[in-house]
C-alpha cells in the first residue's frame, strides 16, 4: 500500500483523486498521526506540499526519508516533500526572488522512470532546492528550478519541485511512479 503523508497541502485531495482515478491502493494520513505500523506496512511513499513550516513535520518526514533510503522503498516528494528529501540527504533551500504560480514547462534532461519528455507542470512554491548532495541525479529543470526532478542514486525515491497532481502531465508522472515496485 502507498503512504500519502498529508503535510498540509491546499493540493493534497488532488494526489488523494489522482491515485482514487488511476486505482491505486493508498492511505492518507496526517504527518502527526503516522504509526509505526502506517511505515511498516506501506510499500512506497509520497510526501506532500505543505502550507507552513513546522519542526515537527520536518522530522517526521525525514526519518520516513531515512525509513525509504534504507528500506529501498519507493519515495516521491512534491514541493515540500521535494525541499526536505533535498535537506535531509545533505541538499539546501532558498527562498525565490518571488514566488511561481502557474503552469511552466520542465525540460527532462535525463532517461528515467517518471517520463519520457518535457513536462507542462504546475507550480506553487516560494522556495526552491539550491543545491543536492553529489548522491542525487538531476533529472529535469525549468527556468526557474534547477531541479524540477531529481532521484537519489539508482534508488526509486524522487522529489518534484512542482505539484504533479495538478497538470495532466504531472498525473501521468504519479500514475508512473505508482508502478514502481
């Protein structure tokens, strides 16, 4: 079963009508109210945007970060899920000179799991990943993003900058990387 870890999101009923669309077996639950057993008995990931910053929804994504690293599960995160995969595997944040809204184009610059061509993806963020530890691979940008898509290693854990859940492109990326095994 995929673990949607709800952070939050204005967005996070779009990823909920995405996977109920492409039949994905899934739970949704609040990052305060995740249990062992929710981490355990999930096969992959998602972690979604978030409205404010809080410590504790740091932690409680990392560590399920950590979990899927060493567990080689299946991770995507979006917008927010994106920014803490980035900071907790040695990456950084910045705040934008102003924030995206929008539909904009990613450029795939590199073969992957997620899709074949370039993306018309949504945006919503005032923050972007600066930077990534050597480890990640960087898989499309946008003028704006440097890192729009990018994968740790040869494992299946993934964040995008952009809301996939909110443009037909972006769906067909969730749809990809819930056939990830």
């Amino acid at each position: 079963m995929l673990l949607v870890v709800d952070n939050g999101s204005v967005y996070t009923d779009s990823i909920i009508d995405c996977l109920r669309e492409i039949r994905t077996d899934h739970k949704r639950v609040l990052f305060d109210k995740i249990t062992e057993s929710d981490i355990e008995n999930s096969s992959s990931f998602i972690l979604s945007g978030r409205r404010q910053n809080d410590p504790m929804m740091n932690a409680v994504n990392s560590k399920l970060i950590r979990y899927a690293l060493a567990k080689k599960k299946p991770l995507l995160g979006i917008c927010y899920g994106a920014e803490i995969l980035a900071i907790t595997l040695g990456g950084t944040i910045k705040k934008m000179d102003r924030p995206r809204h929008g539909i904009y184009e990613a450029c795939v610059i590199q073969d992957n799991l997620l899709c074949g061509k370039n993306l018309q993806v949504f945006e919503s963020h005032s923050y972007k990943v600066a930077t990534l530890d050597m480890h990640f691979d960087r898989i499309a940008s946008s003028d704006a993003c440097q890192f729009e898509i990018f994968q740790y290693q040869d494992q299946n854990i993934f964040g995008t900058q952009f809301h996939p859940e909110m443009s037909s492109d972006g769906k067909m990326l969730l749809k990809n990387f819930t056939s990830i095994k």
